[in-house]
C-alpha cells in the first residue's frame, strides 16, 4: 500500500484526462462524432474514478445505463488499433505552438498584426531522432552525443552551428516528459511546415490575426528579426509582427 500514488493517479485522472478532452472538444468539427467520444469518455472516467469514489461512480453507472456494478467492470485497457502517434504528435505541435505564442503575447503585450512561424531544417531532425533515441537509452551525456553526432556528414558540414542546435536539442528533450518523448519516436520525422499550413485557419482564429509558417531552409522567407536560427523540432520559432 505504501507504494500506491495515489495523488498522482487523481492529478491523472482529473487533470491531465480533462486537459486532453478540452484540447479535443476545441479541435473536434463533427457534433456526431464527438457525442459518441464523449460518452466513451464518461464510461472510462466513472471507471477510473471508481475505486477512489466508489459511491458517486455506481449512481453514475447505472444512471449512464450500463448493466452491473462498476466496481465489477473491467479495468479500461489500450485499444492498440487506436494508437496514432503521428496525429498524436502533430495535435502536440499545433497546441504547443498556440500555448508558446500566448506566453509571448503576454510577457510582451503586443497586439499582434501577423504572426510567423518558422519550421526547423531536416538536419535538426537528424540530430533531434538520435537524441530522443539516447534519452529512452538514459545515455543522454552531452559531450558523448555531440561527439557521436558530429560524425555524420550532413551535422559535421554545419560545425559550430551544430554543437549549438545538439545542445538546445538536449535540453529540450530533456524538459519532455517520458510520455510524450516515447510518442515523439513512434512517430517519427514529421513534416512540420504541412502540419501547421494545414492548421493555418484555426490558429489565425485563436489570435485574430494573419498567420504564416515558413521552412527555415526557405531563400525567399520573410524573416526581419532572425527569429528562424532559433527553430527546432517540434519547437518552431515565432516572430510576432505588431
């Protein structure tokens, strides 16, 4: 007993599991679809929630119509024909490129006018795969992955700039939790530049602005600030024009 977190599997539950629904019920377009989600989803939170609010989740239960006990049911397992670690991955890059855009709005106070983003060249891919690879291996040393990754051509051709983006890779790998690096890899390289021209609209309606992405690589991007050299996967740069 002494072993059960219980805090965590409540913060769990009760935070993390809402955070992803609110993300969902945001991002969802069909009424249909996300009625039949959403019941899925009170049929495994009354599960969840059973053990720690036994009483409550059995009226839940029988008022949701399902035959039984609660505390009987099934604990709720992984459907794996559900996983999809690329949707997963590129839904993380579209909420965490709004969330970063927020906090810079905030600390600076600038009605914005456009926003631009800038997506991270192959080459960083390289680098940020065999990173998220060491980091599952816990053999994260920053000395010995620069070295080992200096050895590739298409790194070492970009010398001192490279050590730079190994490093930054580094430290934000290890600012991910292990949930979302192990989805990171089962995903693998994503082209973020479709991902977030895909999203354009939506972005551009959570700012009320004219929104753009570029690839970092691009001869012809509109970049006054330099804001690009500071892109990497998954984290693009962002300039805000005022």
């Amino acid at each position: 007993m002494d072993n059960m977190r219980y805090r965590e599997a409540l913060h769990l539950i009760l935070y993390s599991f809402k955070e992803d629904l609110n993300w969902y019920q945001r991002r969802s377009t069909s009424s249909m679809a996300k009625s039949r989600v959403l019941r899925q989803v009170a049929e495994t939170l009354v599960r969840l929630l059973a053990p720690f609010a036994p009483h409550i989740c059995e009226e839940l239960w029988e008022k949701m119509g399902f035959p039984g006990y609660v505390s009987l049911a099934s604990w709720p397992e992984i459907n794996p024909s559900l996983l999809d670690f690329k949707a997963e991955v590129s839904e993380y890059l579209v909420k965490t490129v709004i969330e970063d855009t927020t906090e810079i709005l905030k600390v600076t106070g600038i009605q914005p006018k456009g926003i631009y983003y800038y997506v991270s060249p192959q080459w960083h891919w390289q680098i940020y795969n065999e990173v998220l690879k060491l980091s599952k291996e816990k053999r994260l040393d920053t000395r010995t992955v620069i070295r080992q990754l200096m050895a590739l051509p298409e790194v070492r051709i970009k010398d001192k700039e490279a050590a730079k983006v190994i490093q930054r890779i580094i430290q934000h790998v290890q600012s991910m939790s292990p949930e979302i690096v192990e989805a990171i890899s089962q995903a693998g390289t994503l082209d973020e530049y479709s991902i977030l021209a895909e999203n354009l609209s939506f972005i551009s309606s959570v700012f009320k602005c004219s929104v753009q992405v570029f690839k970092c690589d691009d001869p012809h991007l509109y970049d006054p600030r330099g804001k690009s050299q500071q892109s990497l996967p998954l984290k693009p740069a962002i300039y805000v024009e005022s």
